[in-house]
C-alpha cells in the first residue's frame, strides 16, 4: 500500500494541532489515539449512539462519521473542553445532583449534546430536550434523569 | 471488520468545477462523499468497496438556496439542519421540514445532505417522499454541462439512478406553487429520531368546493423506490372526501404499493399502515384544523 499519510491542522479545544495521518482516518481515532483526547468514546461506530459526539464548528457531530480530511481546518470542541470551562458548572452540576451519569460512556456526548442545543435554545422545553438527545444513547437507560438535569441546567442559565 | 485507512484515497477539490474535472478524468472511479453519514458506516463495517473518495462536503457551490419566483433551488450539500432552518423551506415546503427534522438525530441532520439522500437512493429515506410530492426537478452537472431531470424519473430500480458516473447532484428545484394546500407527513417507525422508518409518507391536495384537487400523495419504504401513489390520485381526483371514496383510496393505495418482509417490518404490516395514512390525510383534508401534521 503506498503511503498516503499528510499532514492535517486543526484548532481542538482552543489549540492549534498538527497530526500527520490518512486522509479516511476517523475524527474519533485522531482525537483518541493522536491527540491522547478520550474523552470522546466510540460506542456504536455507525452514527447512531452519539457517544462520540463532538463540536465541530460549533455544528454537533458525531466524529466517528468524520474523516480527517473534512476537519482540516476546523474548531474542534471535546468534552475536555467543556469539563475546564467554569460557565459549564451548571450542566456539570445538574447531571450530578440528577442522578444523570450513571456508567458514564454515554456522559460526554450527552453533555456536548445538551450544550448545542442550550446554546441554540437557552429555554429548551421537554419536547425540545427529548429532541435534543434523541440522537445519543444511554445504555444504562437513565434517560429521565438525564432530561430533568439538562432541564435543571436550563433553568440555571447554562448557557449564559 | 474495520476498514483500515491506508487502503482509502480521499481529496478534496477546492471547488465545484474541480469536483468535476476529477470525475470526469476517471468516471465511475470516484465516489463523491458529502456528510458521511451513509458512507462512513459502510466504511466502518469494512463493506465501502470503492476506494477513492471526493470530498464534496461544503462546497459553497452545493450549499446555497436560491430563491427565484417561480421555484426554489436548494442546493444538494444542504443539510437537513439547513433545511428545516431555511423560512422558505419551512413556510412554503413544510413536507421537506418535517422529513428532515425526522431524518436521523441531530448529530446526522448537522452533516448528512438532500443530495446523499437523493444519490444514495435507499427507498427508506425520508426526505425523499417529500420530493416526489412537490414535483422537484434535479440539477444534475458535469464537465458536460447541467441537465434538468424531474426527480420522479431518477430512480432507475433498487438503489439504481439515472445519475451518470461523471455527474454530481448540484440542486433540488421546488415549484413555488403550494400555497393554500393542506399537507401530511408521517414517518412510521420504531421511533421517529435515528429509526429507519417502517412507512413514511408526504401527501398535499387543495379542498375546492367539496371536491379534492391536485392530490399528490408520495411513500417511502414500500416499494424498491420511494413512490407517487398515482392511481390513489386519479381516484381521489375532483372527488368528495366521503366514506365510500375513503375506502376506495385504502384499497388502492394498499394495492399499488410492493412492500416486503425485511427486518424492520413486514409486508402485511406496511399495507395496513399505507391504507391508514392514506385514510388520515383524507380526514386532515377535509377537516384540516382537526388533524395531524
């Protein structure tokens, strides 16, 4: 096989990265085996469980569907990110006090997910909740208390 | 299993006109990869056969919505979160609104397109009975030039198109003329977010003293292609919606559709269901305030 690896640049969680890698190499393995980020998990690897979620550009995706080559360039936000940012505590501390992690590999998608839709949506209803979330799976199935933390969250102003 | 990357080449034109000169060099051996969100499962299950990918993922060429008077032109790299946010398309298209806010979760709306679900041509796939309803026209381009094909022609068989292996999707044409009629959407499945759905469906129809125009009713997942329910409309057609016309619409909706058994539902199931639908739309158009959308 001949070697097709280049050289990709992206901003991830505010610094600018270099890796050198396949063009098809997946976003979730840069983040997790490159850049040592795994925070990010891959569950289902189909799209389809949202544990890999990710911000990119401020769009949440899930970064096992994102080939290398298409976030060259690009603001990547992991739950690294999140977890250090003081104006978070409040989606931090609602999914604590609600009982909203549970075994956890489902936590850091759900928390990216629950902040893109807080920051489109600063009052988000159930329905907009439910909605929200539709696309991230919990295996442990808590998914009530995972809804009343990011409705707790709203009410703190978690997006402010 | 995984596919391993070093066997996959991937490149990314800087614009349109590049995507297109590469495909043109070397037709059929360039798959175009939008979002990802079809390819890059079978990428991951280690079933993408075709090795070398053109990254057509927000090309400004692709991604645009014109809007003229007479029709509007989405762009085929919109995504579904472009079109259930773009005023117009809400306002005078709400069939495409609705399907793409039932289209995967939103992780998937944030990246897969209306042109990846055009091209990809799974008769299972939302946003695509919608089309069918609204009478859209495709934008298809190469080096060639443009063509203008109605999109009720470009489904050949299962999963083949009309699309020639130098061509691109460049824009869905909807024809600006809906306004005042009554419109239906549902997706049956096993939920409406992430789910492939079991049925889905579009329909619209005017009501006009008491007797029904202009029907246009289009089904997903019931047939090797998504469908126009045409002898349903010639029936329905200049008709008043009373119970003997509803009935006959159920049978001939059940009747003109060839579902299958597969995983997700049966036959059987997916008849009844298409005769429901067709019911509940009806009931909508004659009493639009009473029902669903």
């Amino acid at each position: 096989m001949t070697p097709k690896e280049r050289e990709f640049s992206l901003v991830v969680n505010g610094e600018l990265k270099t890796v050198r890698a396949h063009p098809m190499e997946r976003l979730l393995d840069v983040l997790r085996e490159h850049l040592g980020l795994t925070g990010t998990k891959e569950g289902c690897g189909e799209g389809e469980c949202g544990a890999c979620a990710v911000l990119i550009d401020g769009a949440l995706v899930d970064s096992c569907l994102i080939p290398i080559l298409q976030a060259q360039g690009s603001n990547v936000v992991t739950i690294e990110k999140l977890a250090g940012e003081p104006r978070l505590y409040a989606l931090q501390e609602a999914f604590l006090e609600c009982g909203g992690a549970q075994c956890g590999i489902c936590t850091p998608g759900m928390i990216l997910a629950a902040q893109y839709l807080l920051n489109r949506k600063p009052r988000p209803t159930m329905e907009d909740i439910r909605e929200g979330l539709s696309g991230n799976l919990c295996r442990c199935t808590g998914y009530t208390q995972i809804i009343e933390a990011v409705a707790e969250a709203a009410r703190r102003g978690a997006s402010t | 299993m995984r596919s391993d990357p070093a066997d996959y080449e991937l490149v990314a034109p800087a614009n349109l006109q590049a995507a297109i000169s590469l495909l043109a060099g070397e037709p059929g051996s360039w798959l175009p990869i939008a979002g990802g969100t079809d390819l890059m499962v079978q990428y991951a299950a280690g079933t993408l056969r075709v090795r070398k990918l053109v990254s057509i993922w927000n090309l400004p060429d692709l991604r645009r919505v014109e809007i003229l008077p007479g029709e509007i032109q989405i762009g085929a790299g919109c995504t579904y979160t472009d079109l259930r946010e773009h005023a117009v398309v809400r306002d005078e298209f709400p069939l495409l609104a609705r399907a793409a806010s039932w289209t995967g979760g939103i992780a998937n709306q944030n990246r897969g397109t209306l042109g990846g679900n055009i091209a990809n041509a799974s008769p299972a796939a939302d946003s695509l009975p919608a089309l069918l309803a609204y009478g859209a026209d495709l934008i298809l381009v190469s080096v060639r030039g443009e063509r203008r094909l109605p999109y009720r022609d470009f489904h050949a068989a299962y999963k083949e198109t009309k699309l020639a292996p130098d061509e691109l999707i460049r824009a869905v044409c909807l024809p600006r003329r809906f306004a005042g009629y009554v419109s239906y959407a549902r997706k049956v499945g096993t939920r409406n977010a992430q789910a492939i759905s079991k049925v889905c469906i579009a329909a619209l129809a005017r009501l006009e003293s008491g007797v029904v125009h202009d029907v246009r009713i289009a089904v997903g997942s019931v047939a090797p292609v998504p469908l126009r329910l045409a002898e349903t409309e010639r029936i329905l057609d200049r008709k008043p919606v009373e119970p003997s016309i509803v009935a006959l619409a159920r049978r001939t909706a059940a009747g003109e559709i060839r579902p299958i058994d597969d995983i997700r539902s049966t036959a059987r199931y997916r008849a009844a269901v298409v005769s429901n639908l067709v019911a509940e739309f009806l009931e909508k158009l004659r009493a639009p305030a009473m029902g669903h959308e």
